[in-house]
C-alpha cells in the first residue's frame, strides 16, 4: 500500500550566527491513510521543526530544509510551487497547532477564521461557510455555538480555543491531520476531552494523524505506530504495543521509566534520564544519547547507528540493543498499559 504521507531523509537546518543548528537530521517515516502515528520526544528534539517542515513553515532565514523528500499523494511537496502548497495546506493537510492563543488573529471574531478557509478552498459563500462552521462546533463539543461565532479568541477558555482550533483543522475534510502537542497546556480534564474527541473524530472522518507530543500516556491511548525522536533523529519506530512492552532503544527506556504509574504506589521511584540533549549547533560525533546512556560502548561514541530492524515491526537506532539483546535489559524497566481499543 502506497503511504499517504511518505518522508524521506528529511533534514531542516536553521543558519544562525551562533552557527548552523542541526534541528532535523535525515528522518524517514510514513503514514497511512487512516493510521494515527505519534511522534514522541523531548523539548528539543525536533518533532515541531518536522512538522513545520511538512507544510513548508520553517521561517527563512534562518531556516532551510536542506535535503529530502516530502511525499504527500504522490507529489513532492517540496517541488510544488507556493500557490500549489496554499491550496494543500489547510484543505488536503492541516495542522492544529501547540498555542491556539498564539494561532488566532486575536482582533478577528472565531466566525471570520473559521469560515475564511471554506471560503477559500471550498469556494463556499459566507451563508454556507457559516451554516459549516455552526455544525463544526457543535460536532467539537461548543455548547451556544451561535454566540461563540461572535466571540474574539479571548474571550473563549484554552480548552473551548483547543476545540475552535480543532474546528478549523477540520472545515475542508483534510487527508491528515498534524496535532503538534495540541493538549500541552491544558489541564488533565480537558486534556482528557481534547482525546476523546480527537478519537471520535477520527472514527467518523476516516482521516490521517501526525499527533505530536511529549507525553508517552497520551500517545498510548491513541496512536497505532510510534517514532522516538531525539536529538533531530528518530531513534526507534514501530507498532505501539510492542514498542511499548519491549522498548530496544536506551532512550526509550528512560522516556518510559519516566511516566508516573499510579498502581506502583508511592514507594516506585521515577527514574528521570540523566544529563541533557546535545548542543545541535555543535552536533556530537557518533550517537547523540552516549553522553547519557548507560549502556554506551565504545562504538557508541564514533559511528551514529543507523535505523536496524529488530523485530515485531520495530527498529532501533543503537549499537548495543539490536545486537545485545535481552544481555543488557534493564531489570527494573516499567512499561505503560496500553487502553483496550474499546476504552
């Protein structure tokens, strides 16, 4: 089956004077028609530069994607032209971004931006983009969805401004959908919600999910396929549950053994990952993590490993665990419960 979205050697650079950051470096992945995959990682680690790459967002100068294709349909989105990539950009591929504060024009009423893109892409009149955005809002869950048209992106709370954003994501039935950390700064009952809505969604509309995010929970109860990113590099992918039981990636473990598990009881101890992430200007020789892991060899610090299938559909960018396997697993290593699919 020909992917969706299909993303190769992909590398964005950011030219500053402090020199040349290495945001993301030579990343490959896919996405399916109708698959939910999660791109996980810390702060830093280039999950939104990747998305901003996709749809041709990276501000320049300073940045640049330097080298790769961005297959989306069959056509390689960095060849088109940028009439071509407006017309994709909210219609074929839309993205629900981290701030929706920062997202709205905050001197626009929610109707003028909710309607602007049907207008635009559908060709639909003012009378028919509303009657769509009063159904968008009642299907994100805004209860008075009439009086909210009226309403400026102030005056809404950060979860109702969530749902307009995921509202308007949606106006023109896009093919897939980029959710870059879109429950970052909610709280955990809306964080809930915002899930819960994104899984109802996706069942009724049939669409594609980059979701972006930090939070390994979060990801558990919706994505069918993970990719790790660290350092600009993803460092393991693959199907969710097994990823999740038997992770083969040092950094990984310690993305997992790092989630609170409330039926461990007070007495399990988080154990945090060590040190910090690479300066990307000075970007390490050999693999990006050896400062931090625990199971470096000495290869670890010359040669950067590449992507090595290592089973179960997974594949890991280490030295020691595709070929050390269960020799160096952690005794201690917790793994998350993925939900039921019923759940």
């Amino acid at each position: 089956m020909t992917p969706l979205l299909d993303v190769r050697d992909l590398e964005t650079r950011f030219f500053t004077r402090a020199g040349t950051v290495h945001a993301v470096n030579g990343i490959s992945f896919s996405v399916n028609e109708g698959e939910t995959v999660g791109m996980v990682g810390e702060s830093g680690s280039g999950k939104s530069v990747t998305a901003l790459s996709l749809l041709r967002l990276i501000p320049s100068p300073p940045g640049r994607i330097t080298k790769g294709e961005i297959l989306f349909g069959g056509r390689d989105l960095r060849n088109v032209d940028l009439g071509a990539m407006r017309a994709i950009r909210g219609h074929e591929i839309a993205m629900v971004f981290q701030d929706p504060m920062s997202a709205f024009n905050p001197i626009l009423t929610i109707e003028r931006q909710l309607t602007e893109g049907m207008r635009v892409h559908l060709g639909m009149s003012a009378q028919q983009a509303r009657k769509r955005a009063l159904d968008l809002l009642d299907m994100v869950g805004i209860a008075h969805p009439e009086a909210q048209l009226c309403s400026y992106p102030h005056q809404l709370s950060g979860g109702m401004r969530q749902r307009v954003m995921i509202a308007m994501a949606l106006s023109c039935s896009p093919k897939l959908l980029i959710a870059d950390e879109p429950t970052t700064a909610l709280d955990v009952t809306i964080q809930a919600q915002i899930v819960d809505l994104i899984q109802r969604l996706k069942r009724e509309l049939g669409m594609a999910i980059l979701w972006i995010t930090h939070d390994l929970g979060v990801t558990a109860a919706l994505a069918d396929r993970l990719l790790v990113m660290y350092a600009g590099q993803i460092v393991e992918e693959g199907p969710l549950r097994p990823l999740y039981a038997d992770p083969r990636h040092p950094y990984t473990i310690g993305l997992l053994q790092s989630i609170p598990r409330l039926d461990r009881g007070r007495q399990d101890k988080l154990n945090p990952i060590e040190g910090a992430p690479p300066d990307l200007v000075t970007y390490p020789v050999g693999c990006p993590f050896t400062p931090r892991c625990p199971f470096a060899i000495p290869q670890c610090h010359t040669e950067d490993p590449p992507l090595m299938e290592v089973g179960m559909g997974q594949a890991a960018a280490c030295w020691v665990r595709p070929h050390g396997g269960e020799l160096l697993r952690p005794q201690s290593i917790q793994t998350v419960e993925i939900p039921s699919q019923g759940s």
